[in-house]
C-alpha cells in the first residue's frame, strides 16, 4: 500500500514538472505602441512571439489602408518594412498573430510622421548697395507639417521679420519660402543676417527642432584712392627680393590683377593678388607695373603703375653653339653668347687655349665656317660692365678621321732569332682603333692583331713580309704598310750575319731607306756577297 502511495506521488510531481516547461504563447510589437519617423526615411516594424512554434502572421491598418510597405515572415517572427516612409504610413499598425489551438493575439503601434530634413536657404542679392531696398528670402525645404512651422529672421540677434503657417493645411512636404524686404546700410557691411525654422511638435520625440542659417551682409562701394608701393625701391639690384603692394578701398574687396608691360608694348597678365612677391629679380623684371582693381559689384575699375628698373652685375643668358656641340670636320659652326644687365653689358668670346678674343661687341654669334679639329677645345663668355663681370664656358667637340697615321719600327736592323717591335700610331676624335694585317702567300691579307703594337720573338725567314695597320673609326681609316726582309748574307767565313731591315710606307722614310739598300747592295757585291733583297711594296 505504502508503495503505491510512493509511486503516485512521483507521478504528480512530473507532470507538475512538464507543465512548468511549458513556455505561455505571447506576442510584441516593436517599437511599441507609438513611433515618430521622419519622410524619407527607413522604417521596420517587427511582430515577435514567443511559445508558439509554428506561429501564423497578418499585418493590415486599422482602417485597412494599403500597407505601404513589404512583408516578410520568418519563424517566429514577422517584419513590415517601410522604405522609404510616407505620409501614405501615417496609420496605427495592427499584427495579428494565430497560434493553431492556443488562440490569437493582437497588437498595435502607431506611426507618426514629420519632415524637417535640412537646414534653411538664405538668398540674399550679392549686389547690395547702401540705401537701395533688395530682397531677402529663406527657404526651409520638404517641411511636415508645415502648419506647425514657425520661421524668424534676424540681423546681429534683432528679429527683423517673423511668420507662422498656423492655416495651412498641406498633406504631403513642401518647401515652405519667406519674403523680405530689407534696406541695407553701410554700417551694416559685415553683419549677419539669421533665418530661424522651427518645428515645435509638443507631443513628438525627434531632434532637431530648430534649424538655422546665416549670411554676412555685403554694402558695397568703390574701388578708390589706389596706389601702389615698391620695397626696398623701384631700383632694387639684380637677385634681391622685390614687394609690390597695391592698395585700394572698395567693398566688396576688389578683384586685383597685376599685369607688366613688355618691351612691345604688350600686356602680360601676371598674378591675381594684392602684392606681387618676386623672392629673386632678374634684369628681365624691369618695366611698368599695372594694378587694376575691379569692383565686380559696382562694376567700377580702378589703375595704378609704377615702373621697376632691376640694376646689376651681368648674366649670361646663353652660351650655345650650334648645330651641336659635338661636330664634324668640315661642318659650320657658330658660337653664341649673349647677356642681360643694367647698364647694358659688353661681351668678350674667346677660346681658352690661345685665350684670344674672336669676339668683342654686343654681337649673338661668332661664325665659324668649315671647322678643323684644332678648333675644338673650351670657349668662354665675358660680359662686364660697371657693376661686374660674369663668365660662362662651352667645349666644342670636333669629330674627325684618323690623320698622321704612322709606324714605326725598332729596331731597324737585327740579327737572326731577335726581336721586332712595330707601333702604329694615330690621332682622331674618337681615338682610332687599330689594328694589325699579313700579307699571306696567296696574297691575300690576314688580320694578326688588334693592338697597336706587336712584338716578333725569335724572328725567322716565316716571320718576314709585308705587314699594314689600319687606324679606325667612325669617321674614316687610313691604312699604312711595311715590309720585313733580309738584306744580305756576307761571305766571309766569320761574318755570316742577316740583317733584317724595316721600311716605313711613308714616303719620307722610304727614299732614304732606298739610299741605304743600293749603298749596302754595292758593298756586298765589291766584297763577292750576294743579294736577296726585295722591292719595297708601299700600301698607303
């Protein structure tokens, strides 16, 4: 018995226990009950339940309205989405929410609208004139609603003007505008005038309420008594710094714009500012200043001038030569120099090495006609006057050909299995590049070497015969030749000596080599020698 008691009660105290697991179905709206939007904006109304598991969603107005928005359920929720927000939302919201046998639950939330989105727009003419009436006018855009619209203006904190829309009765936003008539005075120059909206809705929560907007006034007059001031004078030296300063009584502040005087006699527009700042003048400064200043507003313009002279030690300008610095042999050239001063400079061209003046005047150009390579080298410029000198250098770089091509050979005569050195040498612009050829038995030459100088060791018959260098480059070549041969073998038994003879291409050389060749062949046949001596070839 007593266990059968036990066991009930153990039964009782779970189902108490699964029924406090039961959540209770019930529902929300959120935001709750009421909410302020404004126009224009994004609006999402959300219906939530909580202990129902397949819950099923309406939305409608009260006065079963279109919605004006879309829908969207999800499990446990549903959503009203509103974007953007109209006066077409100005509804209270009900959410109706059925829960298959545990019934259905409804709410509502109210949705108040208002638009009050931006600041107001002053317009204000920008051609007020002392004591000539001119319009003021605010707008407050997309304001709603607007018969709760309140708008002031004021200049320096002084309510000028104040209107209310207490009777308009509008449905949608509108750009609300106010009108005003205002008489400028000059003493009003720099002053603010002030529009004030404001939107007191007691019994809605939004910020701001009161918006506003300011504009300086503008009185204007001249431009007059203009003048123009020079620091440190109006005849400052070359490189130092130069203030020119234009003032002028206008307002609005006048537009200002310098301009210079050309040699010609025409304009050249320089800088829209009041002062002119050159940090470093220059001879090409000097001239007639202009300042105009104009009154846009008063359509009035005003001048005034003053002439600079920039005073100095010279300064070239150029030192040129053309067509190039670097030329050609044979090409014409002309050598230009020119300076600026104050007082005006005498100019001295002339070359450094021989350091003679091939120019003295206040001429551009010194010509050159058909330059030769000794004309190349370093010129200078020379301008002076009272207050100093400068001077400028330019090279002049004259390309040409190789030219006194020559060889040499040491030495001249030797005995058997010694050595020969042959040296060729060149000049040219670029320098040469030289290189070295055998004549072979076919006749035909054979490059042996790309060195100026080449050096036979041990010299033997296979070593002997005609060799040319060739001196290179872009330019031209010239080509010089010379030939290595035995001169004779005496006869006596104790004298059995080659001699080896080298004879230069060069016509110079060649004759007296000759001389000696006949003279030695003569002493050879009186002492019963005999002679292999070969003609000398020349390859020029």
């Amino acid at each position: 018995m007593l266990k059968e008691m036990g066991r009930a009660s153990q039964a009782v105290l779970l189902i108490l226990c699964v029924l406090r697991t039961v959540k209770a179905f019930e529902m929300e709206i959120i935001p709750a009950e009421r909410i302020v939007a404004q126009i224009g904006s994004t609006l999402i109304l959300t219906c939530n339940t909580t202990g129902c598991a397949s819950p099923s969603f309406s939305w409608r107005t009260q006065m079963d309205s279109p919605l004006g928005g879309k829908v969207r359920n999800h499990r446990t929720y549903s959503t009203l989405t509103m974007n953007p927000v109209g006066v077409v939302n100005s509804h209270s919201y009900l959410c109706t929410v059925i829960c298959g046998e545990r019934g259905k639950k409804e709410k509502s939330v109210k949705v108040e609208l208002y638009s009050f989105p931006s600041d107001p727009i002053i317009d204000i003419s920008p051609s007020l004139v002392a004591g000539e009436p001119a319009p003021v006018i605010c707008k407050i855009p997309d304001v709603y609603p607007s018969h709760h619209l309140e708008v002031l203006l004021k200049k320096d904190g002084q309510v000028l003007h104040e209107e209310y829309f207490l009777d308009d009765d509008s449905t949608n936003t509108e750009t609300k505008t106010v009108t005003y008539t205002f008489h400028p005075m000059a003493e009003d120059a720099g002053k603010e005038i002030t529009c004030v909206a404001r939107l007191p809705i007691a019994d809605m929560d939004f910020e701001p309420k009161e918006r506003t907007s300011s504009q300086k006034l503008n009185v204007n007059f001249g431009p007059q008594n203009t003048v123009i001031t020079a620091s440190p004078s109006n005849s400052p030296m070359e490189g130092d710094s130069l203030n020119l300063t234009c003032v002028t009584q206008s307002n609005p502040p006048a537009q200002i714009v310098w301009s210079k005087y050309l040699a010609e006699e025409s304009i050249q527009h320089v800088i829209k500012n009041n002062v002119l700042f050159i940090p470093r003048v220059h001879f090409n400064d000097s001239g007639r200043y202009i300042c105009e200043v104009i009154n846009l507003v008063t359509n009035k313009t005003e001048e005034a001038t003053v002439n600079i002279v920039i005073q100095g030690a010279p300064v070239i300008t150029k030192l040129s030569i053309e067509p190039s610095t670097t030329v050609q042999e044979g090409q014409n050239v002309s050598i230009q120099c020119s300076a600026e001063s104050n007082p005006p400079p005498k100019i001295i061209l002339r070359r450094k090495s021989d350091n003679a003046d091939i120019g003295t005047s206040s001429a551009r150009s010194i010509f050159l006609p058909s330059v030769m390579f000794q004309n190349g080298g370093d010129y200078e410029c020379v301008a002076e006057n009272k207050y100093g000198n400068s001077k400028s250098e330019i090279t002049l770089n004259v390309k040409y050909g190789p030219k006194n091509t020559m060889i040499t050979v040491f030495p001249a005569a030797l005995k058997e299995g010694e050595t020969v050195t042959m040296k060729c040498t060149s000049s040219g612009n670029p320098a040469p590049v030289i290189s070295w050829k055998k004549k072979k038995a076919t006749g035909e030459f054979e490059k042996i070497s790309k060195n100026a100088t080449i050096t036979i060791q041990n010299l033997k018959s296979q070593d002997l015969g005609l060799y040319e260098c060739e001196a290179y480059n872009q330019f031209g070549k010239e080509e010089k030749a010379v030939e290595l041969y035995v001169q004779a073998r005496l006869e006596e038994p104790d004298q059995m000596i080659p001699f080896i003879i080298a004879f230069s291409s060069v016509a110079a050389v060649a004759v007296p080599a000759a001389a000696i060749l006949i003279y030695v062949s003569r002493q050879a046949k009186i002492n019963g020698s005999y002679s292999l001596v070969k003609a000398l070839r020349l390859k020029v």
